[in-house]
C-alpha cells in the first residue's frame, strides 16, 4: 500500500506477494526488485521463494 503522510490517496503498488523481503530499487534503472518468501515445512509441492521485479 502506498498513501500520502496524512493518511489520504492509499492505494495498492504491488500485490500477490506473500513476505516479501530483500526490497531494493536497481541502482541505474531505478525498477524495484524483490526476493519473496513461500511457505515453509509444508512438504515439497509449493511454490518456491523467487526474486521478481515488481511493475
């Protein structure tokens, strides 16, 4: 979620990320990339943890 510091103009950058975690910008491009965390313990048949650039 995004919004401006009084609270007013919230709205959804990014969504479908479950703990997102590592958030850098690209240091030339300026794009924002992410590493997300999956489920753990819960056997081998899940989604794995992924690095993506979010858009």
């Amino acid at each position: 979620q995004i919004a401006n510091l009084d609270g007013t103009g919230n709205a959804t950058f990014a969504s479908g990320l479950r703990n997102p975690v590592g958030i850098d910008f690209h240091p030339k491009s300026g794009e924002l990339y992410v590493a997300v965390q999956e489920r753990d313990e819960l056997g081998d048949d899940l989604v794995p943890d992924y690095f993506t650039r979010i858009q």
